[in-house]
C-alpha cells in the first residue's frame, strides 16, 4: 500500500467506533431474565440467533400447543445473526456455482425451495409487522478482472441450460457501471429476486418479539452447560445452565459457530473470523457519484471477496476479503477487532470508489462465524432422535437458518418430507482434520486462493486436490 494511500485509509478509520453498527440501534429490545430453578418443556431451542429463533417461531406455527422454550447464553442476535451484512439469500448451497459443483441433480430442487424459503421469510416480515428495512432489491456478482468476467457468463449460460434463469441478467461493463458507478467493475451478473437486503438485528429482534407472541418462553443470559438424557419415564433429554435445568422431549440446537454441546459434531466446522466496515450516511452530491438507485447488494468475484450493500439511511457497508481462522479454532472476544484488517478494507474500499475520497467509517467490527468444508448447512439427529442439529452454513445463514429449521422440525417429527430426502440434507461435509493439520491445511488454502485472485484465477495443484476431494474454506 502506498504511503499516501495507507495515510487516507488511516485517516478515515480515525472516529469509527469498534461495535457493530446494527446493535448499536435505539431500538434494540431489553434482555429477559435468565432461567432459575428447573423447567420442563416440549421442544428446547438451545440459541437465540436465527436458527434458534426460526425453530422456535416455526414450531409454534406448526402446533400452537406445544410448549416451546428458548435459552441464549447473551442476548438474542447479539453474535452472527446480529452483526452480519444484511443480505438474505435464497440460496441453500452458499451460490449457484457451489451447489451445481456438488449437487447437480439436485440443483433445481434446490433452487425452487430457496426461492420459496425466500418468499416466505418475506411473508413472515409482512405478517408480523417486523420492522427490519427488508428490500427485495437482489444482488449483483461483480466482476473486476477479465477471467471473473467469463465465470460469470459460464454461470449465466448453465442456469440457462438448467432453466434457472429466470430473473438473472448479465451485464457488460458499461452496464454494471450505470448500476453502480466504480472504476474497478468489468461485468456482472445480477440476481433480481434471490436476494434481499435487511437490517439484520432487527430482524432478530422481531423473531424474538413473534417468538414471544405466539407463546415461546425466552430466557436470555442463560448458556447450555450440557446435554445428556433425561433418563426416567419421560425420555427427554436434559440440559444444565448456570442456575438450573430444562427437561425437555426434544431438543433443537442452533448453537452454530459455537462449540457443540454433541462432542462428535465438533470436527465438521471450524470459526472464522470476518470483519466489516461502515461509513458515515453518503451526502446527496457522494450517493450521486456512485449511482446505486436500484439499492443492490454487491459483491465481488474474487476468492477473496468483498461484500458491500447500501443502508436505508444511505450507508455502505464494506466487509470481506479476510477470513481469519486462529489456531486451535479459537474463539475470544479480544478477536472481534483486527486494525489491520480494517485498514486493508479502508484502502480497498477507497480503490472501488474513489470518488468518496474523504467518506470517513463511523463504526468497524468482526465476529465469528461458522464455516464447514462444503460451504453449506448440514444437518442430523443424535440420541435416537431426540436432538436435531443444524450449522455449517458459511456466511449465508440470514435466509437459510429458516430453511434448516424446518429441516430441524421434520427431523425430530421422524417425518419423511421433500426437505429430508435431499441429498444435501441425508449427507455430510467431510470433517477439518485435528491441529496442526487444520491450522497448515487452512494457511495453505487460504495462500493459494490468493494467488489464485493473483493469477487469472488458476488454481495451483493444492487447489485442484481439494476440489476434487470436496473440500474447501470460505467465509
């Protein structure tokens, strides 16, 4: 980075505040008390982020008279689902290019019961009157080296052949500039309906607020210490927090980047860390200089990728590109904040659109999430089906934690329906090796993608090895 750029790029991170924009909202709801004493229920949802809260609201729809708890060891929305970028994909396999690589036969399946999760995540936001700034606006994939260019038209033709471009638009270079004006764009290709833009916190807050509503009993501050079977006549299972315990029939576990309370899950996903920046509301004169009426959420093609969107009072939101695995998959709060890595995005950012030279970030954050080897949720029961799992899902969980709940319900109803036949749902990601194989694995991954982007996107020998075993690391 050339001094004078690295001095703008410092300069405008001078006043960001080191927490997440979205929590920082006045609306954020107060903390409800922490379970005491011992409770009983039919259903215990272990984590208040999405997955958590989609299971919960979705029991309660299927069976109004089940009893349905919900313990979060912080407050609801306060990891992943509270911090993300915002966009809300349709997609169940982490894009279109991943799921047709592993799922082919699938693929339209697969697409149609995204579409139709999407639609119906739209419809539960109308039904309960959340408000969470939700926008159909879609998302463009952005080419900005000539190579990404022919990957997206490839991608374009297949879905094509598949019949599954309905609503997809490839544009040329002068076209994605008129969308959004950057010297860096060569092409894209956008995806008008399949994704949605939203404030990410409140839509957590109001699955908390319709969770309650319809009868969820929520206790926050209260961690799951640990789960073995209830033992007795009933059958459940029972788990232990700080001060007390919950026996229950079945039990869902949303826990995700967290580490499993099912030991043997625990291989199949590792944390990562990703980070974002936000900038001060654009004036009139800077939101005219980059375009963007159609509000799309963005994101670039490389390995390393950017993802960047449009707030409702007019905001960018920058993150990406670093995905940061610690050794060991460490997960601390002293790792949520990496200077450096903001400071490579600032610079980046400046590079996409120079134009906002002297745009200054009002808040800049990380957090972990959780990442598996096929970049997409996996799912399963344990304990003769008394407890069903959902995580793996890499970074697009905002829409597809909904899809997984139901896929959760059906599993612990033992019901055979078109979500649990799926192919993606009866296999599983291959498992991380223990350390120090992961942490070498990974820093060997992570330096080839790079000179991959490098390189005209040719993959290196490790590259192709990994394709071929299914194996992969992404955020």
């Amino acid at each position: 980075m050339a001094p004078v750029a690295m001095r703008l790029a410092a300069q405008s991170l001078s006043d960001a505040q080191p927490v997440p924009f979205w929590l920082e909202d006045p609306g954020k709801p107060t903390a409800l008390p922490a379970l005491t004493g011992t409770e009983r229920c039919d259903l215990l949802v272990i984590g208040g982020g999405y997955s958590g809260l989609w299971t919960a609201l979705l029991a309660k729809e299927r069976d109004p008279s089940r009893d349905v708890m919900l313990i979060e060891g912080r407050e609801v929305g306060w990891a992943a689902s509270g911090r993300n970028g915002g966009f809300c994909a349709a997609s169940l396999t982490h894009g279109f290019g991943n799921g047709l690589a592993r799922w082919p036969e699938e693929l339209p399946t697969l697409e149609r019961m995204g579409a139709e999760n999407l639609d119906a995540i739209e419809a539960t936001v109308a039904r309960y009157g959340m408000d969470c700034d939700f926008e159909r606006t879609g998302e463009i994939d952005v080419a900005t080296e000539a190579y990404q260019v022919d990957e997206l038209h490839e991608w374009y033709e297949e879905a094509g052949r598949l019949g599954l471009a309905d609503g997809l638009e490839f544009l040329d270079r002068d076209a994605v500039r008129a969308e959004v004006a950057s010297p860096t764009f060569q092409g894209g290709l956008w995806d008008r309906r399949g994704v949605a833009m939203l404030h990410p916190a409140k839509l957590a807050w109001g699955l908390k607020r319709a969770c309650a509503e319809l009868g969820v009993r929520i206790f926050e501050n209260t961690p799951a210490l640990d789960l073995v079977p209830a033992g007795g006549a009933g059958g459940g299972m029972a788990v232990r927090t700080p001060y007390g315990r919950v026996a229950a029939g079945k039990v869902a576990l949303g826990t995700n980047v967290f580490p499993s309370l099912v030991k043997r899950l625990r291989h199949y996903t590792v944390p990562v860390y990703d980070y974002a920046l936000m900038t001060e509301p654009l004036s009139p004169e800077q939101l005219a200089s980059v375009g963007w009426k159609n509000r799309q959420g963005l994101g670039d093609s490389a390995n390393q990728f950017h993802y960047f969107r449009i707030t409702a009072d007019h905001r960018i939101l920058w993150g990406g590109y670093d995905a940061v695995y610690r050794f060991g998959g460490k997960v601390a709060a002293e790792l949520d904040h990496r200077p450096e890595t903001y400071l490579k995005l600032a610079q980046h950012f400046f590079t996409c659109f120079p134009q906002l030279e002297g745009l200054r970030f009002s808040h800049a954050w990380g957090g972990a999430i959780d990442t598996c080897s096929r970049f997409s949720a996996f799912f399963g029961t344990t304990h003769q089906g008394k407890v069903a799992y959902a995580a793996g899902y890499t970074g697009l969980g905002v829409g597809a934690t909904r899809f997984g709940a139901d896929v959760m319900l059906d599993l612990l109803a033992g019901e055979h329906t078109e979500r649990t036949r799926l192919g993606m749902v009866r296999s599983k990601p291959l498992p991380f090796p223990p350390e120090p194989i992961a942490w070498a694995g990974i820093g060997l991954t992570k330096w080839s993608l790079a000179r991959a982007d490098e390189n005209g996107g040719r993959r290196n020998l490790w590259l192709k090895a990994m394709d071929k075993l299914g194996l992969g690391f992404d955020s």
